[in-house]
C-alpha cells in the first residue's frame, strides 16, 4: 500500500513538472506533496533522464535562486 502510495505522487510530480518549467517548490505547492518527497523524486528522474533542469534563476515563491525543470519532450516514468 504505501509502495502504491509514492508510485502515485510519483507520477503527480512527474505529470506536474510537464508543459511551463517549475522549481520543486511551485511543484510541491500544486500538488500539496511535500518538497523532500517531490526531490527525491526529481534525483531519481535524473537518473532516468526523463527530467530536464532547463535554467536557474528566482524561484517565483521564494526569490532565491531556484532551478526550474520540465519533463515535457522526454519519456516517461520507466
């Protein structure tokens, strides 16, 4: 059950970070997933290559340096 529970925000964040790029805060704001699940999420998209880091610049929540990512134009979740 909790296995099924991280697969579905999985697929939330990974659906979320597709069309406009986001940092992983405006993700985490969308969907109410926490900020520490949504990186550890963005870490293992890395590591697929099915998330793009697009730029840095300030984040629109925080105005800290932030990167924005997108998952549009790539495969999906393998």
């Amino acid at each position: 059950m909790i296995k099924q529970k991280y697969f579905k925000q999985e697929r939330i964040v990974f659906t979320a970070f597709q069309g406009t790029p986001k940092t992983m805060l405006m993700v985490s704001d969308i969907t109410g997933i926490l900020r520490a699940n949504i990186c550890r999420y963005v870490a293992n998209f890395r590591k697929a290559g099915t998330i793009t880091k697009v730029r840095t610049g300030l984040c629109q929540i925080t105005k800290h340096s932030a990167g924005y990512y997108t998952t549009s134009n790539n495969g999906g979740i393998k």
